[in-house]
C-alpha cells in the first residue's frame, strides 16, 4: 500500500497544470504529498496562483444558472479537496459544464453549486471540520439561499461527486426531524440524489491518513478526520450507510420515491488504480451506472455527446417533469393499469396484503438472493421460483423481506402468504386469505381453496406475489397414492408470481424445475451486521474477534446466531462466556443449542431450537429414503467434513446409494467438494442428528453397525496405500471416541488398525493411545500366548519407542520377545520381527552391544532361511549396519550396506522407499567415515528422487534433506547446509508438535550449522529452546537430551560463556558416567567437550587428566586412523602445549598429521587444522624452518579453499608472516 501511495503522489502531481505547481524549490517534497492529497477527486486547483487555497477559499453557495419560473433546483456538490467550479470544468475549458450543458436541456431548473473546505493538508492551516460539520453548514447555506429566493418547498436534486455524496447523505439525514422547523424543508423537498463515484462503503484512499508526518515535508497542517471517513472500517461511514439506507426504504413504504442513481468510475487512475469500486460506489437496491473515464474526469464533461452527459442528463430530464406537473413519482415503472379490455382500473382493483409477520427491522444483507429473485420473477419473468436451503438459514426471513420490498416498489402487486408445514396449516392461510379477498363460499359444499385458486387465476385478482412457506414434505405439496397436494390450489397466472421456500430440492425441482435459487450461510458481514441490529447491550461487541470467532463457531447460521442473541440478551453474559460454554462438553452444546426461544417472526408452535429444527426434515427421510437415513445416522458418529463415498454404508443397488445421497444432498444435510468423492456435513447439523439418535434411542445400534462397517471397509495400511488411509483416520478416531460404553471385539481391532495408520503417520502420542487401549483389552480377554495380544503389545512398544519411551519399550518388547521365544520356533517370522525391534530398542538406550548381539543373531537366522533379496533379512541386516555405525565399527558397516545397496539397487526401482533408505544410511556410514564426497554424492542422488516423488513435508524426504546438510557441513559448505535445514525446520514447525523428536532434530542441527556459521547467538536460542522442551519430555539419561545439552554446551563455550558451558558439560559427563559403559562413544565426547572447556578456563591440569583418559579409552577400542581418536589426541597436544610441555605435543601432533596425510584429502579441514597446531608447536618449540615449511603449504591449500576474509585463512597467513619474521630476527618467540 505505501508504494501504491508513493506512485499516486507522482501521478497526481504530474498531472497539475505547470501553474500548479510550488514555486520554491525548497517545497518540492512537501508539494509532492500535497498535491496526491489534494487530487483524488480533482486535478484543477482553486486558485491557479497559490499551493495554499486558505486566503480566498471559494465556500458556500454560488448560483451558477438563476430561472425566474424555476420548478426544481439542482445543486451540485464536489468531493475531497475539489472546488465548487474547477471540479466540474473539464480541461481547455472556461465554465463548469452544467452552466453550459444543462440549461438548454432543463430550462426551468435553477442551478447550484455549494463548496467547502475539504482539503487535508495545507501549508498554513488546515480546517478541522469534520464531515458532519460540512454535512450541517450545505443544510445551512442551501435553506437560507431556498428561503431568501421564496424556494423552500421547490423540488430538489442533488449531484453529488466523491466525498460530497457522503455529506449529502448527511445533510438530508440532519434535515430529517431536525428541531429547528425550517431545516427540514431539505428532507422533505429532495426528490433525487445522483451519486458520482461516492465511497458509500469506503476507499483505499483512506489508506493516506497512515503516512507520516515526515512524507509530508514542509506541510505543517493536516486534518485526517475527513480521510478516516473512508475507511471500509469507519463506524461513522457504516452509520451514515445504514441510516439513509433504513430512510429511503421507510419513504418507499409511506409511499414516497426518492428517486437514486449511483455512478461509478469505469478507468482507473494511472498506476494507482480505481479511486473507488465499483460495489462501493453502488447502494444496495440500485443499479449502478458506468461512465468512461477515471474518478477525477467522471465529473468533466466537454459535450453534449459524451455518454457518461447522456446518461447523467437522460435521468434528470425523466425526473424534472414529473416534479414540475406535481405527480407523485411511481414506486416502479409498471403503473397500474387502468380502463377496460381485460384491465381494470383502480376502482376495480386495489392491491390486498397478507403477511402473517411484520416487517423483521434486525433483517440485514441477503442483497443477492434479493436481487436474483428480483431477476428472476420481474425480469426473466418465471412464474414459480423455489427458495432451497438448510432449515435455520433464514429462506422464510429472505421470503418475507422480498414480499415487503415488492410492496414497497410495485405497487400494482397484492402479496400473499400461505404456510405449507401441512395440510392443516395451508388450509388455515387460505381461509384467511380468501376472507381478506372476499371471496366467499355460495354453496356450503365448496372447497374455499378452489375458490381461492380460481380468484387468483382470474383477472380479476390483478397482479399478485404468492409465498409458499416451508413447504417442505413431498407429501404435503405433490401428494401421494392418489392423494392430491396443496399443489393443485396454487394458481398459475400470466399476472401472478410463486415464491416456495422449501429444505427439499426434490419439492423444489417439482414445483420449479430449474428455477431455483440457493440460499446459503451468511457472509462474516451480514452475520455481523445481524449480532449489532439484533443485540440489546452493544458494549458486548467490542470485542470484535471473540464475535467473529462465535459466528464461526454458529457457521454463520442465521437461526443460530438468533438462539445466541436471545439467550446473550437474556442472561446478560459476555461474548467470551457463551463462546465458551459452547465449545466445552458437548453436553454443554447440546444444551445451549437445544434451549427453546421466542421470535415473533416465526410461526407460533414450532420450535425454534436450532437442535430441534431439523426433527422434521429428519423424520421425513426416515420416512420415505432408508438408505438415506441409514447413511445420515452413520455420518452423525464419525467425522462431519471430509467425509469419502467409499466409507458410506453399503447399499443393494448403485442408483438407490446414488438416491439417497441425493436425498441428503436435496436437504443441505451433505455437500459436495466440486467432482470428488467427498462430502461435508453442516456441522450443527450433525450434532442435530446426534441428538435426534438419542431421542429415538438409536444411538447405540447406529454406533455399533457404524465401528463394524468402518473396521471392515478401513484400507490397509502401508506406506504406498496412504492417501486412502489417511481420509478415514479422523473418522475412526471420532467413532472410537465417542463409544467409551461399546464393548465389541470390532471396536478395539479398529484401535489397532487406527494406531498403526497414526504410527505411520508419525503421530506417535495418538498411536499409543489406540494401542495402549487395545493392548488392554486384549490382556483382559486373551491368553499371554495370544498372537493378537502380543501384536498389540508389540505395536504399543514400537510406539513408545518412536516416543522415545525407551525404557517402556524395552519392557513390553523383552516380556514379547520372551513368550515368543517359549512359543515359537527359531525362525518364525514374529519372533525374529519382535527380536528385531528389542535390538532397536537396545540401540536407542545406548545398549549397543546388546543390540548388536540381537542384530547378529536375527541376521543369521535368516541369512539361513531367507533368500538373498528377501525384504526382512535386508532390513535386519541394514539395522545391523546402523548398530556397528553406533559402535564405531564403521568399516563393517559400510560392508553390510554396500551389499544391502547392491541387492536393493539390483531388484528394487530407483524410487523405492527401502532402496533409498539404504543408500541414505550408506551415505551416513560413508561421512563417519570422512568420505565426505562420497556420501555427498549418494545423498543428493536420495534428496533428488524423494523429492520427485515425495511430499514437501514428508519425514523420509525431510531426514534425507537433513542428512545432506549435515554432510554439507562436513564438507565446510555451510551456507548451503544452513538452507536445506532452515528449510526442514520450517516445514515441521508448520506439520509436526512442538515436542515432536524429529522436528527438535531438525532445530538442533539448524543451530549447530549457525555454530560453525559463527551466528552463535542465533544457534544460542535455538539450542536453549530444545534442550528446554528435552528436559520438559524427556528423562535425564536420555542419548537425545544429553546431545542437545551437550551443543547448548559447546555454542556456550564459542560464545565466551565458558562457566555455563563447564557447569552443563559436567552434568552431561556425570550422567554419563552413571549410564553409560566406560568405552562409550557419547560418554567420551562428552568428557573431550568438557576438557576442551577446562582448557578454556585455564583449568590445563584438570583438561589433561580427562583427556589422557579419553585418549588411552580410544586407542584401545578405535583404529588408529579413527577421527574421533585423532581429535581426542589433537586436543591432548594442544592441553599439552599449553602446559608448556612442547615435546609431548609435537610428539603427539607429528603422529595426527602423518595419518593424516596418509588418509585425507589434502584440502580436508581437520588435516589443516592439525597441521596449523602442529607448526605452532614447532615455533614454540624454536623450529621455525619446519613450522614456515608447513605453514606454506597451509596457507597455499587454504587460499584455493576460503575467502580471503576467512577468518581460519587469516590466522595461518598471521602465523606465517610471524614465522617469517623470528627467522629474520634470529628472536626467540615470548
């Protein structure tokens, strides 16, 4: 918006003539905002000599065109900062247009032109008038100007352009019942208003009161109040638009036309656009009007030839005549019509109205359904049109604001109103009706609905609207076996039009075929707009968002948003208060929405409960469609959105299901999603239907049929089968829910078939739900031998193991694995898949050896009894591998996946899941093992095809990409690892729980390649947030937690925060010690962190002792080429140097860089790091040569891998330029 501001100041300014332009240069900014403020309206100054309009501004009325003989004056009245005769001069031009155009047209109208201060910004002083006070001075100044020329009750037209159509309305609303006598002469003399581009619901312009003072340079006076009026927002805008709106409809009831045309701009401003739309510039009712140009020209006309003249001057002249010979002005164009040959006048026909209810005063919006009934009976001319909708969503409050707006507008139409609840109500209405007709029986033995039909038929009825009210049984309207229906009493006249209002689309398509007219839930605005005229304490909308909340939650339901004002007018409670009880037990909802209210606009005797206003639609299709109720009860207890055909109860037939979808769809109880096979239901409507169950006492029936259909019709699980299985989740779950009293073997198979969809789906929490319940009942119910017994537990132990519940896990997995063992034979398929998951167990818990122990076993079991390629045998063998990867056995690993990979590649697709989840974890091997290309290459191989073929959010896409970044960072390509993670963290942020493990994975390595970004802060807060939740779920001991600790830790230590760096890394040791086996992998790396910080702190001894340990524990169990083992050693060379104990050092640093050399890549950054320390240990130890030999070939390979501001780059070359100078100096270091 503030560069669509910015262009408009640069056009607005362009476009001033030269000599409006500011002299000084010293002002050309301020001049800039000054002139986009000054023009939205018009481009032509008031007074060409000066920026500043104040010394001489032309207010007031001024007669532009005076007729001694006048019958109607017409004043004009310009917009935001125009000119009462520049705004309505077109360019080259010398006089405003309607002195020059008009007269000749309308030779007895006096012509007007009234202006006023409406600038916003000036250099001097800006008026502070509001629009209220401009719209009482035009009040003002047009009846003293009417009174002193004798013209107080001549007819009077306004054309008004802009703002100035807003301070019309104001006027004339002022006018209307003013205490001073003589001020209403206005109101009651305005005949006509043409509307000009006016914002009656705002403009983007108001938008100009949010820039800063600062934009505006020199400008030192403003006066915002006239643009805040514009915003779309403004109550004072919507108070002006609902009053003069609720005006024109109470004159056009008392028989009073005033007559409106509205304008509105067809071109926009150049690259700013529209000024003002085309729905703003529109009243409802009215039918808008274009003219050519844009918001600043649609007021300069240069010829009687312009069609925007043509069509401005085509109304005034329709209107001026009829004022001057006195006549009343028609409340529509179709005058009665009068004399004989089959017409009859007014003596002969007046119109008759019967409507049941008065006028509902809180109706609000439904323009569009009243406009299309509008079309369609007076304009298409359908004799019958049917009004179909949910009951509740107001088809007979649209209904009986139609049949008072045709009264009010067609005079010549008599409106009548018949009830179709039954045959008992439609015969009531008629009787009544055919007494308001004096139609009369003449034998006792006539039918008073004949006689009725056969006035209405006749001419002698005249014109006529009939409404059908809730005509919503088949039954009642067609009939049935025989049996006639209120159908054959309707008339059919060339002079009558049929309204029905009905739930049913199968009454609907009966009686109107396809002149039907949807009714649907109200917009947020009308729902809005009906809580504000409906409700009695006002304050209570103040709270807008808790509002707009409440009509999301009654789905803009207008018969629930009814049931909520009355019960918030009645027990005086907050918003807040009802929105809560609503949205607590459904107890509670069913209570509210069930409470009975009064509402003298509906009939008396029916219910008026939302709950209770479907009952009858309800016993209806039980009645006539048993599929159809059969479905209806079904979807009550699952899900009421997203609903798939395939999970529908199965019927004989394909049409009858076909049938009785339609059926439910006929009614607004289902809803289509465009072509798919997926349907909503209104969802107070399904809690309706749930209610209605219970009162017919076929809840528990209705919910056991519907868990035995959905465990039955459920898809398999399994990754490939997904998307199917996905859709009926939420419908399980909401089934299981709600059946806590169901005790049936189908109700915990489908706990089971649910949990294992969930668990596939990484929604472990709702997984281990399912699984615990069912894992309980089948405890109670089955032997512990039980092969479905122990598949729920097994399930329920995998659960809590992806939970990182791991020591609940290996509980329920060690007592399985043991029954299994007792039960089943060496190689039985179960058996090996429980052992399996224990050694997974096992691994989590850090229990390496014993999970490789398992591992070992279960692999040469079926290296023995499967074949090669056999999926199971690979997937123990792949979980083997992992297990050496965590033992630091990296060779055999990478062997085990070698041949897991080629077998994979050799009979799987490229695409397959197993497949490239063997080469991601064959890529992992390869960077423990610091072959860093190689593991690059294999991953962005992974990376490529999962994300062909994967979701952006799926978990095995997400852990490849994560994968790769980790090995990016390896690989000292951190800014590209920073995206791949930023990019993960976001989408799991935005699919996965805040505590979920694999989302926290993502976020600590995030941190961690900010770490070595040296965006340490930003790594900080990430950190700390982890470990915060960590500590929050997880137990003390846990490998994740303590990695996350262990980080937090080492982002400490680079921030120079060493005490809590030391304070954390000793707890973590601590841990490990207590838990972990003396040669641990983690333990070790915890106790190297913790010296390297000691080291930090100057605590040198302390740092020693530990890593001397470390060392000796990692010589004993790791190669000696091992990178964990030579980082260890590096450290306790460099703790050594720092102890002034030189030898030991080079000794140590020697041995790094020799296997080194021999196993890295020469630009490889551990080498050059190793290589660093080792040259300045020989300077330390006064071997310069040898240190300037190494240190040129550091700097020489770092200048082909940094930046030149590298910071690693710049210490090395430091060190050799320091090298170079001892060796010139012969000095001895200090």
């Amino acid at each position: 918006m503030r560069r669509r501001l910015k262009d408009f100041l640069r056009v607005e300014r362009s476009a001033l003539p030269r000599a409006d332009r500011l002299v000084s240069d010293q002002r050309t900014s301020s001049n800039a905002a000054s002139s986009a403020l000054r023009s939205p309206s018009d481009s032509d100054p008031p007074n060409p000599t000066t920026s500043d309009p104040s010394a001489s501004f032309p207010d007031g009325i001024k007669v532009w065109h005076d007729c001694p003989d006048a019958t109607v004056d017409i004043c004009f009245v310009h917009g935001l900062t125009g000119n009462r005769d520049s705004t309505w001069t077109a360019s080259k031009q010398s006089e405003p247009w309607p002195t020059m155009l008009l007269p000749p047209k309308l030779p007895r109208a006096r012509l007007l032109a009234w202006g006023y201060d409406a600038y916003v910004v000036r250099a001097s002083v800006a008026s502070k008038n509001r629009l209220t006070d401009h719209a009482m001075n035009l009040l003002i100044d047009l009846t003293n100007d009417r009174d002193s020329r004798d013209a107080s009750g001549r007819p009077l037209i306004f054309v008004a352009h802009s703002l100035g159509g807003l301070v019309c309305k104001e006027a004339i609303l002022l006018s209307r019942n003013n205490p001073e006598p003589h001020l209403c002469n206005v109101f009651e003399h305005t005949a006509g208003i043409i509307f000009m581009g006016t914002p009656h619901r705002g403009s983007w312009i108001a938008d100009w009161m949010k820039i800063p003072a600062s934009c505006l340079g020199v400008l030192k006076s403003t006066n915002k109040s006239l643009l805040q009026v514009l915003g779309t927002d403004n109550q004072l805008l919507q108070s002006i638009q609902v009053r003069f709106w609720s005006m024109v409809r109470e004159q056009r009831e008392s028989g009073r036309r005033l007559e409106i045309t509205c304008f509105f701009e067809e071109l926009p401003l150049p690259v700013v656009g529209k000024v003002v739309s085309k729905e703003s510039a529109t009243i409802e009712g009215y039918m808008p009007v274009s003219v050519h140009a844009n918001h600043r020209d649609m007021v300069k006309f240069r010829s009687e030839n312009e069609n925007g003249f043509k069509r401005l001057v085509g109304d005034l002249m329709r209107w001026v005549p009829s004022l001057s010979t006195g006549q009343v002005i028609p409340a529509s164009k179709e005058i009665l019509a009068t004399g004989t040959d089959g017409a009859y006048s007014n003596a002969i026909f007046r119109p008759c109205y019967y409507l049941p209810f008065r006028k509902n005063r809180q109706f609000v919006g439904r323009a569009t359904i009243l406009k299309a009934l509008e079309k369609k009976l007076f304009i298409e001319q359908s004799e019958t049109v049917a009004l179909v909708g949910l009951g509740g969503i107001g088809k007979t409050q649209v209904a009986l604001q139609f049949g008072y707006s045709v009264k009010a507008n067609k005079l010549e139409y008599s409106i009548f109103w018949v009830a179709a609840l039954s045959e008992a109500s439609f015969e009531k209405a008629y009787a009544e009706l055919a007494h308001e007709l004096g139609v009369k029986k003449s034998k006792e033995d006539e039918d008073i609905k004949d006689l009725v039909h056969y006035h209405l038929h006749s001419e002698r009825a005249g014109k006529w609207l009939l409404i059908v009210d809730n005509a919503d049984d088949m039954e009642v309207v067609i009939g049935s076996n025989g049996k006639h229906g209120i159908y054959r009493y309707l008339p059919k006249s060339e002079s009558g039009r049929v309204v029905f209002t009905t739930r049913s689309r199968e009454v609907a398509v009966a009686v109107a075929g396809s002149d039907i007219i949807d009714l649907r839930e109200m917009t947020q605005g009308e729902a809005t707009a009906f809580v504000e005229t409906s409700l009695t304490r006002k304050e209570l909308l103040q709270d807008r968002a808790t509002t707009v909340e409440l009509l999301q939650e009654l789905t803009y339901l207008p018969l629930a948003i009814a049931q909520a004002v009355a019960y918030l007018n009645q027990n005086q409670i907050s918003v807040r208060k009802y929105l809560a009880l609503l949205r607590g037990t459904e107890q509670s909802k069913v209570s509210l929405l069930n409470r009975e209210f009064h509402d003298r606009t509906r009939y008396e005797g029916l219910q008026n409960a939302v709950m209770t206003t479907w009952l009858v639609s309800f016993a209806q299709i039980q009645r006539y469609d048993k599929a159809a109720a059969s479905i209806l009860g079904f979807v009550s207890c699952i899900e009421p959105k997203a609903i798939p055909r395939s999970i529908l109860p199965e019927v004989e037939r394909e049409e009858e299901m076909e049938h009785a979808i339609g059926t439910l769809r006929g009614y607004a109880f289902l809803s289509q999603r465009g072509d798919e096979e997926m349907f909503d239901m209104h969802s107070l409507v399904h809690v309706a239907t749930w209610v209605w169950l219970e009162s017919e006492g076929l809840i528990e029936q209705t919910m056991i049929d519907a868990i035995r259909h959905i465990e039955k019709a459920f898809p398999p699980n399994g990754q490939t089968r997904r998307e199917k299985w996905r859709v009926y989740v939420p419908h399980g779950l909401r089934a299981l829910n709600r059946s806590g009293w169901c005790r049936i073997a189908e109700r915990y198979d489908l706990f089971m078939t649910v949990g294992l969809c969930l668990d596939l789906d990484r929604r472990f929490k709702e997984a281990i739900r399912c699984f615990e319940v069912a894992s309980e009942w089948r405890r109670e119910h089955f032997t512990e031998d039980n092969d479905s017994r122990l598949e729920s537990e097994h399930a329920l132990a995998s659960a809590y193991l992806d939970d990182r519940r791991i020591k609940e896990a290996i509980e329920i997995f060690e007592h399985v694995v043991a029954v299994r063992k007792r039960t089943l034979a060496d190689e039985d398929y179960n058996r090996l898949a429980s052992e399996h998951e224990l050694a997974r167990a096992y691994l989590d818990d850090r229990r390496i050896k014993e999970a490789i122990e398992i591992f070992e076993h279960v692999v040469a079991v079926e290296k023995r009894t499967l074949a090669d390629e056999d999926h199971s045998r690979l997937w123990s063998e792949h979980e083997l591998a992992r297990a050496y990867l965590d033992d630091k056995r990296i060779k055999e690993a990478i062997e085990i996946l070698e041949h897991v990979v080629a077998v994979r590649k050799r009979t799987l697709a490229d695409e397959d899941h197993s497949r490239l989840t063997s080469e991601h974890e064959l890529a992992r091997a390869y960077l423990d093992d610091k072959r860093i290309k190689e593991a690059i290459e294999i991953l962005e191989h992974v990376v490529a095809v999962r994300k062909r073929t994967l979701a952006d959010e799926d978990h095995s896409r997400l852990a490849s990409e994560h994968e790769l970044a980790r090995a990016y960072l390896d690989d000292k390509r951190i800014k590209e690892a920073i995206e791949i993670l930023e990019h993960a963290v976001a989408v799991r942020k935005r699919t996965l729980a805040d505590e979920d493990h694999s989302r926290l994975t993502s976020e600590h390595e995030l941190a961690r390649a900010y770490l070595d970004d040296k965006r340490i802060k930003e790594a900080i807060e990430i950190f700390e947030r982890v470990v915060a939740v960590r500590k929050r779920t997880l137990a003390d001991e846990d490998y994740f937690r303590l990695t996350s600790e262990h980080e937090l830790a080492r982002a400490y230590q680079d921030d120079k925060r060493i005490k809590e760096a030391i304070e954390i890394f000793e707890h973590v040791v601590a841990v490990g010690k207590r838990t972990l086996a003396d040669e641990d992998h983690s333990r070790l790396t915890s106790e190297h962190e913790l010296a390297r910080a000691y080291l930090d702190d100057k605590r040198i001894k302390e740092a020693i002792e530990i890593f001397e340990r470390v060392v000796a524990v990692r010589k004993r169990t790791l190669a000696d080429e091992d990178y964990f083992r030579l980082a260890s050693e590096h450290e306790l060379a460099r703790a050594y140097q720092d102890d002034k104990r030189i030898k030991e050092a080079i000794e140590i640093f020697e041995h790094v860089v020799a296997v080194g050399e021999r196993t890295l890549a020469e630009e490889d950054y551990d080498r050059l790091a190793s290589e660093h320390a080792l040259a300045k240990a020989y300077l330390d130890n006064e071997m310069v040569k040898e240190a300037i030999q190494l240190l040129k070939h550091v700097v020489a390979v770092e200048e082909d891998l940094f930046e030149e501001d590298d910071p690693d780059r710049l210490v090395s070359l430091d060190l050799l330029t320091d090298a170079y100078t001892r060796l010139e100096s012969g000095s001895r270091p200090d």
